[in-house]
C-alpha cells in the first residue's frame, strides 16, 4: 500500500472504495446519456456511406 503513495492501508482502501463508487457513477451517466442521444437520433439517421456513381453517370463524366 505504500507504493501507492498513501501513509497506511487504511488510507488506501478507503480511496479504492470512494474511486469504486465513483466510476460505477460515471459509468451510469454515460450510459443514460447515451440512450438519450440515441432516442434522439432515431429517424434523424443517414447512410453516409461510399456511394456507388451509377454507370451512366460514370460514362457522362
């Protein structure tokens, strides 16, 4: 424990737990405001995809 810079074990596992809960937190908010971008893009979606040029417009130039 003294590696990871804190002055006892007891320092160290109460910042592990405090930066468990934290990320568990983050990961949560994430989530949701992942969903919420996705609701709102539904219909709103493109294929912006490579467009195959049909042959006539390939022999107009």
């Amino acid at each position: 424990m003294a590696r990871m810079g804190y002055a006892s074990a007891r320092a160290a596992l109460i910042y592990q737990h405090a930066s468990e809960e934290r990320d568990v937190m983050i990961a949560e908010r994430l989530s949701a405001m992942t969903e919420e971008a996705l609701k709102g893009s539904e219909g709103n979606a493109r294929d912006d995809g490579p467009r195959r040029r049909s042959a006539e417009s390939e022999r107009n130039g």
